[in-house]
C-alpha cells in the first residue's frame, strides 16, 4: 500500500529553493552609439538573430542593422564596451 506524503516536504521544491537564481540579461549589449534620429548616445543590442539594432529611449526610435553594409557603418561608429575589446 503506498504511503501518504502530505505531511512530509518536498525534497525536490526545498533543494532548488535553497539555490540563488542566476540573472543575465535578455540581449547582449555590444556597445555604444549615436541614435541617428535625436543624436544622444544609446545602447546597441543584438537581438536572437544576431543581428544589432538601437532602442532608443530618449526619441523612441528603433533601428535594425540588417544589411552587411550599415553593420560595417555601425561598427565604425560605434564605442565597444570594454570587456568585449578583443
């Protein structure tokens, strides 16, 4: 006959309780760049196709880099983040 365990916990809920949660961001950041739009500084990001685009927060304006030619534009003009240098 097989046992209750209604009074008994969980041992696999407590045992991954216990471990912190390991946070990383949605989008990898690769650096700094100008939005083309209203000029201020803002964050370029890849998204899962890896492939770069700036939000900007400041304007509102989104832009993809699709084509190899603006991602080489983009590349010149933008400020990498130090621990992406390579």
């Amino acid at each position: 006959m097989p046992e209750d365990k209604a009074g008994q916990p969980d041992t696999a809920k407590s045992d991954n309780q216990s471990k912190p949660a390991k946070l990383k961001p949605a989008l990898e950041q690769l650096g700094t760049a100008l939005c083309p739009i209203c000029k201020r500084r803002v964050a370029v990001y890849l998204t899962k196709t890896q492939r770069p685009f700036i939000n900007c927060g400041y304007c509102a304006a989104r832009v993809f880099y699709n084509g190899r030619e603006s991602m080489r534009i983009l590349r010149r003009k933008m400020k990498p983040l130090p621990e992406r240098l390579q």
